[in-house]
C-alpha cells in the first residue's frame, strides 16, 4: 500500500518577499500574502506613515533599503506610485541586485509590463498585478482583497500563470488585461470609483442644507445636536438618508445596466432639470455644474428629447 505522505500533494512553495513601498498597498499585499504562508523578509518606508504601517502590520519584516529588500526577496512588489516606477525600475536594474528568475510586481492599474523592461532584461519576470479596490491604509483593506477582482498583465503565458496563482491564493479573481489596454482599464476604474466619491460628497453636501435642523424625530430635544456643527449631525442625517438609495442604485446599475437608470433625465422631465440645476446653483454653482454634465451624458444615453439635450448643453 502506498504511503499517505507519497500521495498528498506538496504544500505550496513559500516565498520571500518583499515590499516597496510600505503604503496602502504594499502593506495591505504583504499582510495578505503573510496571512496565506509567505514571508515578508523586508519593506522599505520612508516617511512616517509609512513607518507606523510597517511596524504595526508588518511586525516581523525589517525595514530595509530598497536595494536590500531586493536582494532578499523572491518576490518582489513595487507598490508606489505611477509616476515613480519606471524611475524605480531603472534604478533597480543599475543596482545589479536582480537576479534572473526573481518575480518582480507592480501594482499600478494604468501599466503594463513595459515599464518593467529595465529589470526583465536582467532576467527577472515581469509582471503587473492591480487590485481593482480602494485603500484606506486601515486593517480591512487587507480583508477586502480576498473578494477583489486583480487585473493581470504577463510577458507570455508562464507568466500569467503565476499571476493568477499569486491572485488565486490571496482569495482574489485575476482578471487579464492586455498591455495594450492597461491605460483604458485604469481609465474606466478611476471614472467608475474615485467620480463616484465626488458625486456622493457633493449630494451629501446639498442634502445637508435640504435638511437644515433636526432631522429624525428626537434631535431636536438632544442637547447634543444644539451643540453640532453642520459638519458633524446634519452630515450623518444626510449620509443615512442618502445611503440605501445610492446603495440600491449602485446594485441595480450593476446588475440592471442602463435600465436601472430612473429619475427627470430618464423620464425628459426638462422641468425638473431645470428646478435642479437653479437650486442646487443656490447651494453651490460647481455641484449644478457636476450635475448638468452627468445629466447630459445620461440624456445621451437614453435617447433623450432634443430639447432636453440642447438645454443641458447650454445651447437653450
């Protein structure tokens, strides 16, 4: 009879690895890939925040220079940002401490592997690794990666393998993107999440005035609320008010696509539009600017009437 431990499958190969630089990223990946098996022997930080992160969530990595944190790792994660990572590429490759073989990632959504030439040359793999997902630099960041999609980009097919089992083991989804197209995938990311926080600011902002006072039956006889400024009870009120709607909205556009869309643009209520844009101008011209312009690309999206169209556009 064969023996258990001649048919059970290896344990997966543990590498070492290391982190530069020590930000939202960085450590929010390295403690993810600590949490699966593998070791973070070294990260570089520089400023203070950076340092604190290290030392809190990466306890037994030392921190090292970044030609050190090269020369131990296996696998090595570039996790700064855009505009320093060719610079970083190329004065890791004139270092001379990359080694043929030795992984080396970037996390940078709008790259692919090119600006990795100078250190493929030498014989390292190359390879571009994006969470598609917002950090705060807060503990559940790393939690958060385990349910993220992970746009990959490799030099050939050996190397998308690995990518996607570094994806895979972290709980992530790979998802390939050509280099070509690394640009346009950042591109609709950034419109999609970071216009999404500016929309809801501003909406938070406007509702905030709408519902000047006390707001849910009780405030108005909590001393504390007397004592609130506008920044403080008035924006919870407006957030609760505003969030299952976003929230259900978001879902629908999600699941629904455009059909989800409702509302005056959908329904070419010029009226409305027209009460909007003078109201919300009365709270601030540069929110009724904000929704004039999304509210013409969702006119255009569905069709709308001519002269609801010429009317965002300024043209009535």
């Amino acid at each position: 009879m064969t023996s258990p431990e001649l048919t059970a499958d290896p344990a997966p190969a543990r590498l070492t690895v290391g982190i530069v630089s020590a930000g939202r990223v960085g450590t929010a990946l390295g403690e993810a890939l600590e949490r699966v098996g593998h070791l973070v022997v070294g990260c570089a930080a520089v400023s203070e925040a950076s340092l604190r992160r290290a030392r809190t969530r990466l306890p037994d990595s030392q921190i090292l220079p970044i030609d050190e944190v090269a020369t131990r790792a296996e696998l090595l994660v570039l996790a700064v940002p855009d505009t320093e990572l060719a610079s970083l590429a190329a004065g890791l490759a004139a270092t001379g401490v990359i080694a043929p073989g030795k992984l080396v990632v970037h996390t940078s959504g709008a790259n692919g592997i090119g600006v990795l030439e100078p250190l493929a040359a030498l014989g390292a793999i190359p390879l571009a690794i994006h969470p598609a997902m917002t950090f705060t630099g807060h503990p559940e960041d790393t939690d958060r990666l385990a349910h993220a999609c992970f746009g990959i980009t490799a030099a050939d097919e050996i190397g998308y393998a690995v990518a996607q089992a570094i994806v895979l083991e972290l709980g992530g989804e790979p998802v390939h993107v050509a280099e070509a197209n690394r640009a346009l995938y950042h591109a609709a990311l950034a419109h999609g999440s970071n216009h999404l926080v500016t929309l809801i600011a501003d909406a938070v902002d406007a509702l905030q005035v709408a519902l000047d006072g006390p707001g849910f039956p009780g405030m108005d006889t909590d001393p504390e609320w007397e004592r609130s400024p506008r920044t403080g009870r008035e924006t919870e009120v407006a957030q609760r008010v505003l969030a299952p709607l976003v929230t259900a909205a978001l879902e629908n556009a999600l699941q629904r696509g455009q059909s989800a869309l409702t509302g005056p643009v959908a329904r070419g209520d010029l009226d409305a539009v027209r009460t909007h844009l003078d109201v919300l101008g009365a709270v601030d011209p540069r929110i009724a600017a904000g929704y004039r312009a999304l509210s013409l690309r969702s006119a255009q999206r569905v069709g709308a009437s001519a002269e609801l169209l010429d009317f965002l556009k300024g043209d009535r």
